[in-house]
C-alpha cells in the first residue's frame, strides 16, 4: 500500500451512504418479495420489468440516490463511490438497478461520456442517465476464446456510409430486457491491422434489422430479468456516424471500460458477502443444536471469524485500487483493479458458502437468497477477465518491478 494513503471518504459520500442504508432498509429489502413474486408469476424467461422497478427508482431519485457512479453527475470520487456500490450490493437484483447504478449500463454510460460525439450523447447517454432506457454491450462470443479480446471475430466492414456487421456473441448482458434501446457492438474493421487496432465499437439500435436474440443463456440455471443473450449478428447496417471514438480504438475502449467497472462489481461482491455473513450470524443465533445455539458451537465461530477478516481485507484491497484510480488513473491501478478482481470473489465465495452450510438444507434452497448470490458470483471468477488472465497480469507486473529489498 503506498504511503500515507487516506481512505476516508468525503463529508457527502459519508452522507450519501447513510442516505443509501436508510433507503436499502426502508425499500429496497422490503421490495425483494414483490420482485420475485412477479417473476415466478411471469416465468423464469420472462423478462417484463416487475413495477417495483420504476417505482424504486423513482424513489432513489426523490432521495437524490441517482447517478452515483459517474463522477461528473455526482461529484464523487471513486474512492467515495466504492463504498456506495457496496451498500448496493446488498441486494445486487434491485439496488444497482434503483440508483442506476447497474452494468451494463454504467460502463456504456462511461464510454458514451469519455467517447461519445454530442450527437451520440444527446441520442443515447442523456437518455440512459435519465433511466429512460436501458442498454447491452455486445463483446464476448461462443466461438472463440475472448478472455483474449484480440480474438474476437464479428466482422464490421465499412460500404460507403455505412457499416455492415456479421457475427455471433453472447453473454450480451441487458438485450432481453425490453427496455433495451442500444448495443455497444465491437468487432474487427481492419484485420489487417496491428493486434490491438483491428478492434471498433459500434453503437447499434437494438430494432435493427438483422439483429436476432437466439437465446437467454441462464446463469446457473437462472434466468435473470435483464438476460445474458446468445445473439447473431446479420447484415446489420448501421451509419459510420455510429463508431465509438474511432476506427481502430475497440481494444482500448474495451480497457477503459473495464476499470472502474471491475472495482465496482468487486464492491457490490463486498456488499453481497456482508449480507451473506449477516444471513450467517442471525442463523448461528435462532438455530439449536446439540443442546445449544450454533453460535456457541467453535466450527461456527471459526466460520464467522474468518468471514469478517476477509471482508474487511478485500474491501481495504478495492479502496486502495479505487483510491490509486483517483490519484494516478486507470493504468497506474490496473494491477491493484486485477488484485481485487481475483481476491473478492474468492472469498465472497467462501463467506457464501459458509453461509449455506450454517442454513443447512435452507441454504441450498430459493427461500434464502444464498443460492442466487453463490451462483452470480461464481460467475464473476470469468466476467470482465477470468482470474487466469489476471493473475497472469499480477505475476508480470511483480516480475517486472523493483522491489526495496533489491537496494544495496
């Protein structure tokens, strides 16, 4: 950790978070029931949006809940809104959602802020700030390996004003959601060019022809509201006007993208893993047995034990990350994000997992919402980089650095 780092966040995101906890508290947790009783009302691949949506994020904003994330809309560093994305994950279906605050909308909303041209913005960042749409990015494919986004194959060929798009993808997080207007689309216009210039994105309405939803691919057997979608991609014809940034410039886009996006799924994994060891405590508390409560039993103590100083351990691993972020930028923080991205899941896996055991047959049921949050967090060890590639970025930055016992 560098020296002299202050962690302490602002007067008004100290505000803020008492704000969100009081919110969370008041409405959002209290909601959970409505929200996924009109879910297995509609069906498991239903993707209608449930009332208590809108009706939260009304609420957020009534609260000035709103835009948090981006530092221009609220005023926050990163630092600052580390500890807000948490709160939000304590309930990862609704609350990032209630404070538009969910991927894949923010990352989209950050590349149509830092890249968009007026006319993108004005077309589709206003609206998406405004909670009016809702949107999908569209990288990952089934054919190739894209922890390796340099393999990417969908082919965006240039036809006069327009280009035209061929491919297949998949994990197309939000497209089923019918609120979704746009996707971020990248694929290859030049594969002649350098490894990392081949790459453009695209900014694709979601009504145009040739753009087909295969399939919600569910998430271990779950089917979320917003889907993850197997797509195909067939002579879609978009205008030139509609490449982000510029030709060429996919890759790095794809890499700002990725940077802030990463701490905050890692801070809402702290979020869920707190609620997981609050589930944990409450149950080691009303269960019995064996003659005396499971909180007295020392297996239990011990699970509870090690749940919180690993909690405490990733969440100073983000703030540093985000804190660097704020100080130095994305790229003097990317083996910190990398860091984070590998340590939080792991053990919001574990703390979740210590969590169904204490629940007992309870913990692998639907009537706790442990086996939901083990599942999208088990997901997470391979979205936005599997722990493969980051640990391969860790060991190069350790092997390439200079370290103080090295001094003569």
């Amino acid at each position: 950790m560098r020296p002299g780092l202050d962690l302490t966040p602002s007067p008004r995101a100290a505000e803020l978070r008492e704000a969100l906890v009081a919110f969370m508290h008041e409405h959002v947790l209290p909601a959970e029931g409505a929200y996924h009783a009109y879910r297995a009302e509609q069906g498991p691949e239903d993707h209608s949006v449930p009332p208590v949506v809108e009706e939260l994020k009304a609420e957020a904003r009534r609260r000035g809940l709103w835009n948090l994330f981006l530092p221009t809309e609220s005023g926050l560093s990163q630092l600052d809104y580390a500890g807000l994305a948490e709160i939000s994950g304590w309930s990862v279906e609704l609350a990032p959602e209630a404070i538009n605050g969910a991927a894949p909308d923010t990352g989209n909303m950050e590349l149509l802020h830092l890249f968009g041209t007026p006319e993108q913005q004005q077309t589709w960042l206003e609206p998406l700030l405004d909670g009016r749409i809702r949107s999908a990015f569209a990288m990952t494919e089934p054919a190739v390996a894209s922890s390796d986004a340099t393999n990417i194959e969908t082919r965006i060929e240039r036809d006069g004003d327009h280009y035209v798009l061929n491919g297949r993808k998949w994990w197309t997080s939000g497209i089923a959601d019918p609120r979704c207007h746009v996707l971020i689309v990248m694929g290859k216009t030049d594969p002649s060019a350098a490894k990392h210039r081949q790459q453009s994105m695209v900014l694709v309405p979601r009504d145009t022809p040739g753009v087909t939803l295969v399939r919600d691919v569910p998430v271990f057997g779950r089917h979320d509201q917003h889907g993850h979608c197997e797509v195909t991609l067939e002579d879609v014809r978009v205008s030139v006007a509609n490449v982000l940034g510029e030709e060429g410039a996919g890759f790095a886009l794809a890499q700002a993208r990725l940077g802030p996006g990463r701490i905050h799924h890692c801070m809402r994994a702290i979020g869920a893993a707190e609620r997981a060891l609050h589930l944990l405590v409450r149950r080691s508390q009303s269960r019995v047995a064996f003659g005396k409560p499971l909180a007295e039993q020392g297996m239990l103590q011990r699970d509870i034990a090690e749940s919180r100083i690993a909690i405490d351990q990733a969440r100073l691993l983000c703030q540093h990350a985000a804190k660097v972020i704020d100080e130095e930028g994305n790229k003097a923080a990317a083996t910190l994000v990398s860091m984070a991205k590998v340590a939080v899941p792991r053990m919001t896996l574990q703390v979740i997992d210590r969590a169904i055991q204490a629940h007992g047959a309870a913990g692998v049921s639907d009537d706790v919402p442990l086996a939901a949050m083990y599942g999208w967090h088990r997901a997470m060890r391979i979205f936005d980089g599997p722990d493969e590639v980051h640990l391969r970025g860790i060991a190069r930055a350790e092997l390439g650095a200079t370290s103080e016992l090295d001094r003569p």
